[in-house]
C-alpha cells in the first residue's frame, strides 16, 4: 500500500532546499524586529522623549559621511568576502588565529576612522562620560578605590562620570595604568581598545575549536572577522570587556581538552578580571557553564583542574577586597545610580524587545539564519535522543551539537541581561562580550560568501549613514 503524498516524509532535496528558504525567512523576521523598533522608537522619542536615544534603537545620529578609513574598510570587506572563506579552509591553524586578528584590528580600526581620527578614535574615550575623564583622580590609587563607592551616586560629591560609576575600577585603573606607563590621551586608549579587543575574535575561534572541532572553528572565522559588531568596537572599552571575557572562556575550554592546570588558572584569573571591569560580565559565568558541560570529560578525567581554576577566580576579588573595594556594596549603590538617571525614565516595555534588534543590527543577517539553524540542530538532538540516532555523519553532527549548545548558553545570557531591566539602550555596545559568542553560529550556514557580504555591507552601511557614539 502506497504512503499518500501528504504524509509521505520529505525527501532529502526537498530539506535541502527549504532550508535556506528559512534560512531567509530568519534574517527577515530580523529585519522587521529592526524596522518596528525604530519606527516605534521614533514615535515615542518623537512624542514623549523618554528613549534619551536620537535614532532608535541605536544611540546614534542620521549623518551620512564617509572619511579616511572608507577605502580601507572597502578593501577589508572585499577581500574578507573574496578570500575570507578558502583562506580560512586552507591556512595552516597555526597561521589562521594570527590572521584573523590582523583582519579583524584591520576591519575594526578602519571602520573607525570612516568618522576620522579625531571623533572615531582620539576623542571615544575623553567625553564627558568616559574613564580619561578622571585619571587624575587616581593619583592615590589605594586611596581611589577606598573611596570609589563614595562617589557613585549622582547626589555624592565629585560623582564619578557615567562609565566610571557603572562599572568596577578595573575598568577605570586599565586606563590610568596606560596613563602611568606613557600611553597618555585617548589615541593610544583607543588603540588598546581595538587591539585588544580583536583578540575577542581569536578567542572564540579557539574555544570553537576545542569545543566543536577545527572544521567547525575554520567555517566560523570569517564571520567572527566581518560581523557588524566592529563598529561599535572600535574604540569601545567594552571591545577590551570583550576579549577579556573571551579569553577566559577560551583558557577554560582549553584547560578541559588538554587537562593543563596553567590554562585552569589563567581562566580563573580572567574570570576574576571580568568581573571588575563589568558588573554585566557575570553572566558570562552562563558561557563558562556551558564549556564545563561541553568538557567535563576533563574534569572527570582530571578533577585537580578545579584546584588552580578556583585560586585563579579568587586573586582579583581578594586583591580589591584588601585595598577597599567592596564589589556588592558598589553594585547596589550602582543599581540606585541607574535609575537616577536615563535608565530610571527609559521605558522597559520597548527596551526589553528594542534590545534585541540592537542585538540582530550588530551580529547581522547572517547570525539570525545561523541561530535559526542552531536551534534546529538542537531540536533534532532532543527529538533523535527519543527517537533513536539519525543516520548522517556523526562527527559532523557532534561538532555542530557542542557548537549550537555554545551558542545557546551565550543567547541565554544576553536574554538574561535584556530582563534584568538593567541593559536599556546602548545594548549595540553593552552586549558586545555576549554578541560575538552568537557569530560562531554562521558556520552551521551554507553559501557563507553570500552570508559574508551580507554582514560586511550592514557594517558598511550602518558605519556611513550614522554617527554612532555613547
């Protein structure tokens, strides 16, 4: 007896070419999230001025321009899409992590100076609200920590400026050690800012590999270069958040596959750092958990790992506990502190869904068909687990399990962030540190070259209409 054609089940060219028709139909759900929520956001910042944002969702200006860094960032997008994919299947992996931090520093600096040298990089860090603002303020730096908490409310005196109160000294005491080894001025704190914070790139693709297979990591290293995410990072202390996160991710993943104590407590220790330069940056503990679940054939194998992973964790918080900082008074003072300000007046019910397509605008087009195929990969693992296997080839469907679990735990803690009320607007350069651990996604996707140019012309585009800025 013949199966009817209704329920007959779908042949395979049938799944391969629904797949990027949903693929599609992803990126545009995206892009409508984007287009509601500046529509509604005008309206609302039109009528009731409440956003405290000139072009929402974005904390940006409608400014058409290009600059000096406009032939650059052409010809870094060009030749990423040309030869980004082939180059990153062929180079030897000892080569590929150089390379793709060279591009990435190359895509960031370039697409920074599309608004000039002065504006795009020099002046970031020097406004108003920003750490130079109080290097000199430091010239005790005991005395300054010992203190920091006394100065973060709006109605204390000298109140710190908006960057400095909302996050732990760490962040501040980077810049005023910059300051103190010669590297004064927001020029050379902007180059920290994009070349540390392009190792971000580098830290992924390597957790990637450890975690999902060097297939998987090599297929998801030209979007980890391209993804929007530059503009904001470039001269963004929250680019250098980043990477700090990052790394600690990418020493733990390899701690578990190589069973190294070193790499256990260089984790730790980042771990630590994270936490006192973003308050935020706790939920990359959501990141962390993951790569233990990923990798606890290492801890099994080897439970001694957690002995210097722990000692790490714990050198940070120590040391700015002895000389004064109180890390849980700091934060509750911040949490008042923050509804003193905008955050007290920003309405959450548009934030909470006008974040994400602040989100979608800086992981791109393609990173919303990736997630659409992530969560695929994760629903047949849940239904192949009641069903018995599929068949296919198991390593390839391992690798992209453990990358779509990765993936998953780094949207678990943006989403987090969203509702904990304490992320409305400026979320394109807030989420930074979560944003990039949803690129690796991209690699699930196939014709990566269409995907690719996708990406760069968002970037492209977002960079010369709009003056961005925070």
């Amino acid at each position: 007896m013949r199966t009817p054609a209704s329920t007959a089940p779908p042949t395979a060219s049938a799944r391969t070419s629904r797949g990027p028709r949903r693929d599609l139909y992803a990126a545009g759900t995206a892009v409508l999230l984007v287009g509601a929520a500046v529509a509604v956001g005008r309206h609302l910042q039109g009528t009731r001025r409440t956003l405290f944002v000139d072009w929402p969702p974005l904390l940006a200006s409608w400014g058409p321009h290009a600059g000096p860094g406009t032939p650059a960032a052409l010809l870094v997008a060009i030749a990423t899409v040309a030869y980004g994919p082939p180059l990153a299947a062929r180079l030897p992996w000892r080569a590929l992590p150089p390379v793709v931090w060279g591009t990435a520093t190359a895509w960031i600096l370039s697409l920074a100076l599309v608004d000039g040298w002065q504006h795009g990089v020099a002046r970031r860090l020097t406004t108003r609200h920003e750490y130079l603002q109080v290097v000199e303020r430091f010239h005790d730096v005991p005395a300054a920590l010992r203190g920091f908490t006394g100065h973060i409310l709006l109605d204390s005196p000298d109140n710190w400026p908006a960057h400095v109160a909302g996050h732990p000294p760490a962040a501040t005491l980077t810049f005023v050690l910059l300051d103190r080894v010669g590297l004064r001025g927001g020029g050379w704190a902007g180059l920290w800012c994009v070349t540390v914070g392009a190792t971000a790139c580098v830290a992924v693709l390597v957790t990637v590999r450890a975690l999902a297979g060097e297939e998987r990591a090599r297929r998801a290293a030209p979007f980890l270069v391209a993804a929007p995410a530059a503009v904001w990072m470039g001269t963004s202390a929250d680019a250098y958040f980043a990477a700090v996160a990052a790394w600690a991710v990418a020493c733990l993943a390899l701690a578990l596959t190589t069973r190294s104590p070193v790499w256990a407590g260089a984790s730790g220790l980042l771990f630590g750092l994270t936490c006192y330069l973003s308050y935020g940056l706790t939920l990359v503990a959501l990141i962390a958990g993951a790569v233990l679940v990923l990798g606890r054939d290492g801890v099994r194998q080897r439970p001694a790992l957690l002995v210097p992973l722990t000692a790490g964790l714990a050198v940070v918080p120590v040391a700015f506990t002895f000389a004064g900082f109180d890390w849980w008074e700091a934060y509750r003072l911040l949490v008042t502190r923050y509804h003193q300000g905008a955050g007290g007046v920003r309405p959450y019910g548009y934030w909470v869904w006008a974040n994400l397509a602040c989100a979608a605008l800086i992981t791109g087009p393609a990173t919303a068909a990736g997630l659409r195929r992530a969560g695929a990969v994760l629903v047949r693992a849940r239904t192949g687990a009641r069903t018995g296997p599929r068949t296919g080839p198991p390593g390839a469907s391992r690798g992209a399990l453990r990358l779509a679990c990765l993936v998953a735990a780094a949207l678990a803690a943006l989403l987090v962030a969203d509702l904990s009320g304490m992320s409305k607007a400026e979320t394109e350069r807030i989420w930074l540190p979560f944003a990039l651990w949803l690129l690796p996604a991209c690699a699930l996707l196939p014709r990566r070259r269409a995907w690719l140019a996708a990406q760069a012309a968002l970037a492209l585009t977002l960079n010369h209409l709009l003056w961005t800025g925070w």
